[in-house]
C-alpha cells in the first residue's frame, strides 16, 4: 500500500528537514512544492489538505534531498524573478540578485538609444533594459558560451528581439562601437575572500564571481575601456562590492568621467556607481 501525504504534511516534514541550514525553510519548501505541483504559493498554503501524487512527492524529497546539500533554489527550479519577469537559470550562469535590480533601476533613469551590457550571464540586465526600451539597439557580451546560450533562450521566450549577443572578452566584440549607455554587473568578489564558501555561490560559476586577488580586475578593464566607446554624454553604471565604493569613484574619476555617483542596496551598501563622459 503505497503512503499518501498531503501538502501540509509535505510542507512540514521539508520544514523540518532544511531548518537546521536555511533560515528560509519555510519559503524554500513552498518554491519546492510550488515546482512540483504548479500550484501557487498561496494555493499550496490554502489547500494544504490536497494529496500529493506518488510522482510529486518523489519529486519533491529528490528535490529537497539537493537543498540539504546547499544546492541553489533557482538551480532546483530552474528560474528566479528579476523585476517584474522570470528568467530562466542555470548552474552556467549567475542567479540574479536583488541588487542588481538597484543598477537596473539607475540605468533606465535617463533613456538610452544605444546600450552596451557587459557580462550578461542570464541576459537579466539587457532584458531588462529591453523591456523598458523597445526602440533602443542593445548588444550584450559575456565570455561564456554557456551563459550566452541561456541568455538567449531568455531573450527569445520574454520577446527581447532587439539584443544582439556577442562572446568575447569585455569590449573586443563591440570594439568599433559607440553607445549611450554601458551597464556591468562584473565578478567583483576577491579570490580569497572567505564568501566564496558560503551559500548559493558555492554552486555558481567562478568566471562570474571572482576577479583577482582585490575583485576589482573586470572593474578597472571596464572602466578604463568606458572612455572610448561611450558618446558624449554617455553614462557609465557598475555594481560592485560593498568595500568598492571608493576605490570604484577613483577609477572613474581617473577617466575624467563626470557626475560620478553611488547608490546603496537595500541593506544600505554602497553597490552602483555611475559616471558619464564630458
Ligand atoms: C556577476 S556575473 C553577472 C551576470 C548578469 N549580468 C547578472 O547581473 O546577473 C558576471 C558575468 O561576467 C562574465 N564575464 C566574466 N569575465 C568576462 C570577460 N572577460 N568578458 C566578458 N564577460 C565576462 C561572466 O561569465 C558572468 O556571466
């Protein structure tokens, strides 16, 4: 006789397994049940008296098995919100973070015709921007052939026709172009730095996180090569490191950017910071 469970016993027995590790049990079962049944969070909290199928729950405890481990939610669904849209993720592409959206957010302050986004990943940013501008010409560029691959595929189901995508390292794709706007969220993390063995990067790219000893390599190519490919008046925003605030404003400042300016995240951390050219 084969054991049945509702999604309120499912619910807490995932509670009871993941709380000792993730302070976000009580959430990550619901993405977890939510996979499974495609049910919405708040049909899985209102029907909890609903039967799992046998599928669904093994389903379920394979998944749940992968969060014991550390895995990544997004990785365990394959998706994560970004703005007002879902992309698509994948072990060969950063999981977009809510700081991002900051750098996202300043960016679209002052409309662009043509825009430069360097190290894609997901594509989250450039899709973003595409959304917001669908008249504007986007190029996208990452070194990684995997993350240009679900870039794309992200593109394509969200209708972001207009980005053309680019492998190469930073601007050598783009090398001939102008552009209004240059966005990056580059790796920033030191290769030392003790974060690197905490949490969800664990299981993320390193080509997407680390950059040298400081973190600041991709930021000081980006900003030196900044200069030369944006138009007059074009604008520069980067998110970086916490710590990298100052060093950041430095780098700009010694590009003769302009009007240069950070922004904080939501936990109050210096995290965007923008300049433009003369
Ligand atoms: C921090 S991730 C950002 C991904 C995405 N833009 C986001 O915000 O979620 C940095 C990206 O830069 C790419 N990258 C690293 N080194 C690069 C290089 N030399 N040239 C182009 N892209 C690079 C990585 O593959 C990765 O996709």
């Amino acid at each position: 006789m084969s054991v049945t469970h509702t999604l309120a016993q499912a619910r807490q027995a995932g509670i009871l397994a993941l709380q000792e590790q993730q302070t976000s049990a009580g959430l990550d079962v619901d993405c977890l049940l939510t996979a499974v049944t495609g049910l919405s969070r708040s049909q899985i909290l209102a029907f909890d008296e609903r039967l799992l199928s046998a599928h669904e729950y093994k389903r379920y405890t394979a998944l749940l098995a992968r969060r014991q481990r550390g895995e990544p939610i997004a990785h365990l669904i394959g998706y994560r919100d970004f703005i007002d849209f879902t992309i698509k993720v994948a072990p060969s592409v950063l999981i977009p973070r809510p700081e991002t959206e900051h750098l996202v957010e300043a960016a679209l302050e002052q409309p662009a015709d043509r825009v430069l986004d360097l190290g894609t990943g997901s594509g989250c940013i450039a899709i973003a921007l595409a959304r917001a501008w669908p008249a504007s010409t986007i190029h996208a560029v990452d070194r990684s052939p995997e993350a240009l691959e679900i870039a794309q595929q992200n593109a394509r189901a969200l209708q972001a026709d207009q980005i053309r995508f680019f492998a190469g390292d930073w601007y050598a794709p783009v090398a001939v172009q102008q552009y209004a706007l240059i966005v990056s969220n580059p790796p920033y993390i030191g290769l030392n730095e003790p974060e690197l063995q905490q949490g969800d990067v664990r299981f993320e790219p390193s080509l997407a996180l680390t950059s040298g000893t400081d973190g600041l390599s991709a930021l000081r190519q980006i900003i030196a090569g900044a200069p030369a490919r944006l138009a007059a008046g074009g604008r520069l925003w980067v998110e970086h490191g916490y710590q990298q605030a100052q060093a950041v404003r430095e780098l700009m400042a010694a590009q003769h950017l302009i009007d240069i300016e950070t922004r904080y995240d939501l936990a109050g951390h210096e995290r965007i910071t923008g300049g433009r050219t003369q």
